[in-house]
C-alpha cells in the first residue's frame, strides 16, 4: 500500500482525530524520529548491559549483545520506511538508493575491535554504505526538501533554512569522520570518539531535517486555525 500523495503546497490532509494514516508526512517523522533515537538509545543499551563501555562509533555496538539488535533493526526499519516513500520519481531514485544503504549497513557490520580493516573486506563494505547513506541524506535535505514554492506557507523559508542547514551539517560530519583519523593520529581519533560523535550528529541532522519536513517542526498553520 502507498501513501496517499497531498497535493503538492497544500495541507497535509488528516482524518477526523487528526491521525496519519500511512501519509507522507508520517513516513518523514518515522524516519525522523529514528535517525534521532538511534544513537542514543544504541549508547544508553551499551552503557548498561555489558561490556559497559563508550564504543568509538555507533557501528560498533554490533558486536553488543542486544544494543546490536536494535542498531540493526533500527536500520532495517528506516531503510524500508526510505523504500516506501514513493513520492516524486527523482526523490525515488535517491530515498530508494538511501534505503538500501541503510540495509546495507546493518547487514555488512564493521570490523571487530583489534582488526584490520583490509581494502576488499565486509568492513569496507559496511563503511561505503554508510557514507553514500549519509550523503544521499544530504542531497535529499540541500536540494529536494528545498524546493517548493513558499506562498501562502509562512514558515518554509525557515524550514528551508534548516534543511540547508542539515545538509551541511552531514557533509561536515562526513569530512570530519573521513580526515579524522590523517589529522588526529588513528589512537587519538579511537580515544575521542570522534567517529561516533560524527556519526551522532549526522543522525541528528538527517532526523531533524525529517521531521521538519514532516511539518512535526515548524509546520505551517492551517489557514482555519490562524488568527485573523
């Protein structure tokens, strides 16, 4: 089943008790609201059950007993939730691709602690994934969510600011991931955490550029509810 498609600059339509029911706008919150729950909940698992410890990327919580299954199953989750979100044809193209990325990383684990990654290597695999995912993300908040006319919508400059906003931040977030390890020395960038801490703010970036696009952030006011 798709989601009914709103008319584009129009409202996004609801029923009698203001539920979504598999709508555009709750496929973008979902998603949102996941990509801002994983880190955090993936941390606060690790740190309570054994082995208790601060990984160096979110990745890492793979190998923790049940921390690993919900960062696999939160990536399966937002990977199918990116597949269903069959909206403009070019939008397909890219949220289809960021999906499969997605998987792609909760199938392909990094490497365990204490080895190498080796260039052909699941590892590597799972690291490819993970930077097209969050690329894509990117181009999705800098160059899709932007679009749109803003008449009558007195919020969207503000929300396209903010998706601007995201993108840059997820391209920053990968560039600081990627030239981390060359600038701060590889044992320095392990005891920082600087992967993880990236990562974290790349999925808050793409989270929160979700949900405003969601309109759970920064909605536009229906024209019933404004005030004359």
């Amino acid at each position: 089943m798709k989601p009914h498609q709103p008319a584009v600059g129009s409202q996004i339509a609801t029923d009698g008790d203001n539920t979504y029911v598999l709508s555009y706008a709750g496929l973008r919150r979902a998603v949102g609201y996941f990509g801002l729950a994983l880190p955090v909940v993936v941390l606060a698992v690790g740190i309570a059950l054994p082995p208790h410890q601060f990984l160096s990327s979110i990745s890492a919580y793979y190998y923790v007993p049940f921390a690993g299954s919900i960062f696999v199953g939160a990536l399966w989750v937002i990977g199918m939730f990116l597949w269903f979100y069959d909206y403009r044809q070019a939008d397909n193209y890219l949220t289809s691709a960021a999906g499969t990325f997605a998987i792609g990383v909760a199938v392909f684990p990094t490497a365990p602690r204490d080895i190498p990654r080796t260039f052909f290597s699941i590892a590597t695999i799972h690291l490819v994934c993970a930077s097209l995912f969050f690329a894509i993300l990117a181009v999705i908040s800098l160059f899709f969510f932007t679009r749109g006319d803003v008449t009558g919508r007195p919020r969207k400059k503000t929300r396209n600011r903010i998706y601007v906003a995201s993108g840059l931040i997820i391209v920053l977030a990968l560039i600081v991931a990627g030239l981390g390890p060359f600038v701060l020395g590889r044992e320095l960038y392990s005891q920082l955490h600087t992967l993880f801490f990236c990562e974290t703010v790349a999925c808050w970036a793409f989270g929160i550029s979700w949900l405003v696009k969601g309109e759970a952030l920064f909605g536009d006011i229906p024209r019933s509810q404004q005030a004359d």
